[in-house]
C-alpha cells in the first residue's frame, strides 16, 4: 500500500522488450534505502517488484497485464518517473490510500499555468471509471495523489497542481496527449460492490 506522496523522482535507464513483457531499469536514490530483492516500488503508480538492486538502481519485470494497462510501456531512457516506498506501521499518511493497482490510463486535456507556479489539470479518464470519481474525492495520477476539484463531460477532471508537485513529479513534463496512470479509490469500489448485493 502507498499514500501517493512521491518520494523521488527516478530516471529511466532501459526498458528491454521480452518475449511476454518487458524488463524496466531505474536510477535512482532514496527509494533504495532499506529496499531489499523482493520490495515494492511504486513507478507512476504501479507497484513492482524491486529486483537486482545496486547502489543506486533496481529493475523490475513487467507482465504483459502491466503493459496493456499502464503507460510504464511507452517509457524511453532519460525519461523521469515518480517512485514511492510502500508505507509502514509508523508512515504518516499524508495523501490517500493507493494500491499501485493502475485501472487505467487517462489523457492530459490541457495544463494550464494559473500564476505562482500553480497549474489546472485536465485528464480524460476513461468512462468506465466515471462512477467512482467525485469532486473533492481522491485520485492517483502517475501515483500522485491528487484532488478532484472539478468534473466535467468525457469525463474529465480538473486538478489544481501546487508548485511542490509540479516541480517535483513528472507532471511538470505533461503536455495535452501524454497518458498517465489512473487509480480511483479502492474504498469507492469496494461499496459499489456491496451496495450492488
């Protein structure tokens, strides 16, 4: 489980295609700490299985479910991605509850610069998510938890994106067109579920 607060933003070293997946190498620093073979590594809000880890690398294997389901596929060397250490007992939680369980992938409409280093997102989620967005709720976006404050047809939401996480994360890279993991809340999902019983 994650909070969606990125820790670190870590560089693309490789992404090997497979015979059924594909293999993705990351450089990066803090998220090491404490990580041994095995870990979950949060990577634009997927969980992977940290693997052959160094001092300052680790890679980790992608199933052909990851790819058709996550942008991490369309990923080039040097390109930045946000990393999260899955919490613990003693983790403040700071953002929402995020499972790095991406049920999609939506699209930048615009990002729009509001002054002060602030910005208003717009994403294109797909229709099948529609249901468990509302405004005010939580969403993860590349594994950054973020807050709905407007929705519109499409749907679309719109996000206002503070200096910190615009800087940050690779959101301050986005431009109209560029795909991002989305991950509604579990806790949406799971009531669906029970009032449907």
């Amino acid at each position: 489980m994650f909070t969606g607060i990125v820790e670190e933003s870590g560089i693309v070293a490789a992404l090997e295609q497979r015979e059924a997946g594909a293999r993705l190498v990351i450089r990066c620093s803090n998220v090491l700490g404490g990580a041994n073979e095995g870990a979950s590594i949060a990577v634009n809000g997927v969980c992977l299985t940290a693997l052959h880890l160094t001092g300052d690398s680790f890679s980790a294997d992608l199933a052909p479910e990851t790819l058709a389901r996550t942008n991490l596929g369309e990923l080039q060397p040097g390109a930045r991605v946000n990393l999260e250490r899955p919490v613990t007992p003693a983790t403040l939680l700071s953002g929402h509850i995020v499972q790095g369980h991406v049920d999609g992938t939506g699209e930048v409409v615009s990002i729009q610069a509001l002054g002060d280093g602030n910005y208003w997102l717009k994403v294109r989620v797909p229709a099948t998510l529609d249901r468990y967005l509302v405004e005010k709720g939580s969403i993860a976006v590349d594994g950054i938890s973020l807050t709905i404050a407007a929705l519109e047809e499409g749907p679309v939401v719109g996000i206002t994106v503070i200096p910190h996480t615009f800087a940050h994360t690779t959101l301050g890279a986005a431009r109209a067109g560029t795909r991002l993991n989305i991950e509604v809340d579990v806790l949406a999902k799971h009531v669906e579920k029970l009032l449907r019983r």
